[in-house]
C-alpha cells in the first residue's frame, strides 16, 4: 500500500493553482467558508458568555405583581432561584418534600421586602415522586390557580446515590428518576404553560446537565436519559411558543457545589449556587457555549461550563469522552462503597 501511494503523483500547490485554477479556488472557498465559520462561532460564544446580557426579566413581569414557581426549592440550585427571583422583583412560591425548609425560605424571601416594595412567597410542600397522589396534584394546582405566574423554574429531579451499571440499581431508584425528572415536570409544564401562553409572556427554564445533555454517561444511565428527553422536550417546546411570548431553554449544567453532586468546595469549573444561577439569569436566552451544537433551546450560560460545552463540540471525539466518564464513574463508585462499608463498620 505505501509503495502504491509512493507512485502517486500529487500536484504541488503551484501546479494546481496554474493547471487547475477552478479546483483550486473551489478549495481555497472550502477552507476560507470552514475558517470564518469557526472564527464567528467562536467571537459569538465568547461574546455571548462574556460580553452580552441576556433578556430582561421585566419582561415576564418582574416587579410588576408577577410570579415565578420554583420546584425542588428546598435547597442549593433551587432555593438559590427561588430568592434571586425574589430580589429582582417576582413573588415567589417554592416546592419540594421538606416543609421545615420551605417555611424557613418564605420567611426569608418575605424578609426583602422594603418600603412599599412587598416580596410575597408561599410554600406547597409536594413529593414529586408521586404522580399518583391525586390530593397532593389538587392541592398544588389550588395553590397556583388564579396567579399571574411568568416563571418557571423545574428544578426538582433526582440522581444516583453513586455510579452504577443499570442491571444493579434498584427499580424502585430507576421508577423515581423517571417520574421526577420526567413524568412530573411535563405534568407542572402542562399546568402552567396555559396562563403564560394567554398572557403572552412566560419563560421556563428546565435544568439540564452535561450527562445526557452533553455526551453519554455510562454508569448513570436513566438518570442521563431523563436529561436527554429534557434536551429534546426543551427544543420541541421552545419552538412550538417563541411566537407567543414564551420562552423554554434547557440549562445545561456541568458540577455545582450542591448536596446532589457531594461536592462542597467551589473552583473555577463548579461554581456554588449563588454564583450559578446569577449566571442563568443574566444569560437568559443565549445559548452561550452550546451555540450552533445542534440542540436547540439548550444554553451553557455559567462561563467555565460554556468554554467547557464550546471545546468538547469543536474537537468532536465524544467516545472519548464517554469512556472518560465511565472510568470516572467507576472510580467514584470504588469510593462510594468503601465509605458505605467503613460506615457499616461504625454501627
């Protein structure tokens, strides 16, 4: 095979310039269109993750009476949301399992009312687990019925305890990912999507990650493929009410310091809530580093994540980083379960 191409001839540059002057300017506009295409994506995402400022979140109501609706509000991410909404001018209702939480937070977010400036919040204490609970659905509904919510924050959802291969998780884990990540949020979207549809002015924002929204992450399989429906439902939706006034996006999120990920110090590529979610909110409707990766309604607002998302789609190769994730999965469970077996000893 090497002594064949050996006896091929190739045309030096010169030559083909001179002899075949069409194929070479053909070429030349390959390579010049290829050039330009990777200078302008890559001037917009720096632009849009360092530069630009999102919409206005005057424009779904805030500080003119409207609401937002944060789920899984009791802690990180969530309550995170729940009280930067409060401070820009939203009332706020907050959900999840844990009612001492919740009150603590309505207390607070009506703490930052001043002057006539009044902050309202209230709490509906849900298990999103259970879809079949049709009291707890009422109830919830009841609670939102007649308020002129222009925000949507599901950030309610589930993960693994550690990395594990399908075939060992509990079903009961894997039943509960799906209804919570899933099942529940499309039913929330359902039941609010209405009212913002009517008013003209809404935004949902539903969180996404890098595993499944990003690559494959083996080792947590159900849990990525809740986040790659998320991914696709975000994009469907977004384009069915961008000529109504709404708009969706699928916030793709790489660690953040939060009880879900076990990570409790921040660094530059995970980030405390705080500093998170000030991120998504200044960033809103700019898709930042997952700019022309062909998944609409996705965004990678927070910058470290956005030149993360930005280098992993130029360079392409995602089986290798799906074989990364893997071995770094089964690191992660290694270590889970000494500290579950060095636990069990302590008893």
């Amino acid at each position: 095979m090497a002594s064949f191409l050996s006896a091929v001839p190739i045309p030096s540059s010169h030559v083909l310039v001179t002899d075949y002057p069409k194929l070479a300017l053909f070429v030349f506009a390959i390579g010049s269109f290829t050039v330009a295409r990777f200078a302008l994506k890559t001037l917009f995402v720096l632009l849009q993750t360092f530069v630009v400022s999102g919409k206005n979140l005057k424009k779904y109501g805030a500080g003119k009476g409207a609401w937002a609706v944060v789920t899984g509000a009791s802690e990180g991410i969530g309550r995170e949301y729940a009280l930067q909404l409060a401070k820009k001018g939203f009332n706020v209702v907050v959900s999840a399992r844990n009612a001492p939480a919740l009150a603590s937070l309505v207390t607070e977010i009506e703490g930052l009312s001043s002057g006539d400036k009044k902050v309202q919040a209230k709490a509906v204490v849900m298990d999103f687990s259970k879809v079949d609970d049709a009291t707890q659905w009422r109830k919830f509904r009841a609670e939102l019925s007649g308020l002129d919510i222009g925000v949507l924050i599901n950030n309610a959802g589930k993960s693994y305890q550690y990395p594990e291969d399908l075939s060992a998780c509990a079903e009961k884990d894997m039943e509960d990912i799906v209804t919570i990540n899933v099942t529940s949020l499309v039913r929330i979207t359902r039941m609010i999507l209405p009212g913002m549809v009517e008013k003209k002015r809404g935004l949902i924002i539903n969180m996404g990650s890098f595993s499944g929204t990003g690559v494959a992450s083996p080792m947590l399989s159900t849990y990525a493929g809740t986040k790659a429906f998320l991914s696709s439902f975000t994009g469907s939706l977004n384009e069915e009410v961008c000529g109504m006034g709404v708009d969706v996006e699928c916030v793709n999120t790489y660690f953040v310091v939060s009880n879900m990920s076990k990570i409790r110090r921040a660094s530059a590529l995970i980030p405390t809530p705080k500093a998170f979610v000030g991120s998504v909110l200044s960033k809103i409707a700019l898709p930042c580093g997952a700019l022309w990766t062909k998944r609409p309604g996705v965004v990678t607002p927070y910058w470290s994540h956005a030149l993360l998302d930005y280098v992993m789609h130029m360079i392409g190769w995602n089986m290798l980083y799906v074989r990364y994730t893997h071995s770094l999965h089964k690191d992660i469970r290694r270590r889970a379960l000494r500290k579950l077996e060095r636990e069990a000893k302590k008893q």
